[in-house]
C-alpha cells in the first residue's frame, strides 16, 4: 500500500456519503480527530471540510497527516496554493462548504460554486478588454461579492468604490445586505446597498 487516505463518511450510502464532504456546522479540519487510529504505517492523507492553507499546513506538522486533500477549496479558488505559498492567505476565496459544487456533479450538470462566480467558466469567459470600465454586478450574496471583487475586474482596474450607506444606528453597513470578504474591502472596490 503506497498510502492510505482518510475522510468522515464513506461512499456505501447516501447519509455516509455526507461525510466525505460535510457541510456546515461540522467543524472545518474536523478530521484531525479522528486521524489518529490510522496511523498505521504508509503515509496519511486527510480530507474533509479541510479550507485553509494555514490550518492544512498545521495538520501536516503536528503529525496529524502526511497530506491533506483539499478538494472543495480548491474548486472554490483554484489559485489557493500559489495565494498561500506567495503569503496571501487572506486573499484565498474560502469554502463555505454549501456543497453546490457535489449537487452540481450529482445532477450531472457543469461544476459551480456559490462563492466563485468563475467555476465551470473558465474557459469560456471572454477576456476583459484592457480599457477600463465601470462594472456592475447585482446581487449582494458570496457569489455576486466575488465577482465584485473578481481580480479581472480589481487587478484590472475596472471596479470603481461606492459608498457603503451605514445602518440606521451608524455602526457601518446594514445587517443582511452585505456579506464582505477582506478583498471587498480594498481601495478601488466598492460595494452600495439599498
């Protein structure tokens, strides 16, 4: 046996399957504790519900794993390990673990996924122009804020900043309007509710 790879559930039954990509509220890197029984030799590999490059990286030096599998991350931000090996962890697009991609794959239908607009189009979307633009996304949820924020309109310079109208205490944006990811609240991204 060249390895041995590990995951919450199994592939034997529709509930077993869950495990194999939980969802939210399982804990993300929930696997660590269950690692530790199949220590029994060849080297282990981790999966499930494991998001960030930091705490992937912690399993494998606290002897936890030899390698993780990140799948869903990877789907969510196919650029994450040269994010995460450049030093910019905090500009990872990160799982949310809402499983559109799996319901996609089981109902036979292009790959998507609910935080990156560009999953299953990235061979298809047209390059952006180089002159700059004003562009207008509609839709305030993690999907529509990733395309806001999609570095070929923000490393392109086409985003433009709007205000963010203070909820009516004053404490910044409305509640339930706006869902902000650190890369939306960059200079030259803007977000407007309202």
């Amino acid at each position: 046996m060249d390895y041995l790879s590990i995951a919450l559930g199994d592939s034997s039954t529709y509930r077993g399957s869950t495990g194999i990509v939980p969802p939210p509220p399982v804990e993300e890197s929930a696997i660590a504790g269950f690692a530790a029984p199949f220590r029994v030799g060849p080297p282990l590999i981790a999966t499930s519900r494991i998001v960030d490059p930091d705490a992937a990286d912690r399993l494998i030096a606290d002897g936890v794993a030899d390698a993780v599998g990140m799948t869903r991350a990877l789907i969510t931000d196919p650029d994450l390990p040269r994010k995460a090996a450049d030093g910019r962890a905090e500009d990872v697009l990160r799982c949310i673990g809402c499983n559109v991609c799996i319901a996609h794959y089981h109902a036979a239908i292009p790959i998507a996924c609910a935080q990156n607009p560009r999953t299953g189009r990235e061979l298809t979307w047209a390059p952006v122009r180089a002159a700059r633009q004003r562009v207008a996304v509609v839709g305030g949820g993690p999907a529509g804020m990733a395309a806001a924020a999609c570095r070929f309109a923000m490393l392109r310079r086409h985003a433009r900043p709007a205000p963010i109208p203070p909820s009516p205490s004053g404490q910044g944006p409305r509640t339930g309007d706006v869902w902000a990811h650190p890369r939306e609240r960059r200079p030259g991204v803007g977000t407007a509710v309202g």
